[in-house]
C-alpha cells in the first residue's frame, strides 16, 4: 500500500505522488530562514488583539501585546477609552 489511509483513490504509485496530489504543504517550516509558524501566529494575534483594541476605541501605544493588554485593563478600570479620553502619565522625577 502506497496511499495514506485517507486518499480516495489508492491508485498512486508512491507515497510521495500520493502526497502531490492530496497538494501537502509545510507551513512555514524552515526555522534557518526565519520562516516559523509559531511566531507568524503570535504575531497574528498580537495585531488582532490591536485591532480589536481600536474598535472597542482603545488607543494603544504599540501592537505589543504586553502594551495592548495594559490599555485594555486601564480602559476597563477606568470605563473610559485609553489613549482617547485618558493616558497614563509617565512618573515625574524628582
């Protein structure tokens, strides 16, 4: 048997053209090269946590996600929109 267990046809000569024609594909799998999935999806949800900060009116400072989850806390607190109707001060030296 030269198929994977869920091809419909099981007429391929080999695994490999088994494989090309079910159209497998890596993702983003070539670590040497920067190309890594784990971080592309934290990256993604790092911006959509961004994005869901500014719809809500949220103001962040960056796409951080640290800085993010501050705003949204701060705006919670407060019942106000961060960086729209109020920022947090940096600390006065003496």
């Amino acid at each position: 048997m030269t198929c994977t267990s869920g091809c419909k046809t099981q007429d391929h000569a080999s695994y490999g053209q088994c494989l090309q024609a079910k159209a497998v594909k890596t993702y983003l799998a070539s670590p040497s090269k920067g190309l890594d999935g784990t971080r592309q999806k934290r990256w993604d949800a790092d911006l959509a946590a961004y994005r869901d900060a500014v719809r809500q009116g949220i103001q962040p400072e960056s796409t951080n996600r640290p800085v993010v989850d501050k705003a949204v806390r701060l705006s919670d607190k407060a019942g106000a929109a961060y960086g729209r109707d109020f920022a947090q001060a940096a600390p006065m030296e003496a």
